[in-house]
C-alpha cells in the first residue's frame, strides 16, 4: 500500500509498501537488511526490508497477535 499523500514519499522507492510509516525495529543494527553505520549513526537509506509487502504483513501480523518486537523481528530473519 502507498500513501501518496504522504509528505515523505517515497521514503525509499516508489515500489515501497508504506503500511508501516517506520521502522519499529530501528535501529536494528543488521547489515543484511542493506542498512549500515554511517558516522555514528545506524542509516536506513538502503534498507528495504520493512517496505516489502510480505515483510509488512508478517510485522503488523505478529504485533497485533500480541507478539513483541523482538519476536516478531526473530520470525523476520528468515527474509534477511
């Protein structure tokens, strides 16, 4: 889903799926995302991850079932 109304988009790309308007893993901290350090900071320019569609359902799917962040992170590594 894209909100093209958004005053940030496309935050990443325009193939993006905008169902999560950030990141609740951040700063996660694992390259295999694409994210990376950048001057003392975690920079998620070339992270994709969260803005897959599979990957956005898994995430809203497991927080609304109640799951914790680190939960549903851990079901995520299997994308990475």
């Amino acid at each position: 889903m894209q909100r093209l109304n958004c005053e940030h988009f496309p935050c990443h790309s325009l193939d993006q799926d905008c169902s999560l308007c950030f990141c609740p893993f951040y700063p996660c901290r694992d390259e295999r995302t694409g994210g990376r350090e950048l001057e003392g900071n975690w920079s998620c320019e070339t992270c994709r991850v969260i803005h897959r569609t599979d990957v956005a359902e898994k995430v809203l799917d497991g927080l609304m079932r109640g799951e914790s962040v680190p939960q549903v992170w851990k079901t995520l590594e299997e994308f990475l």
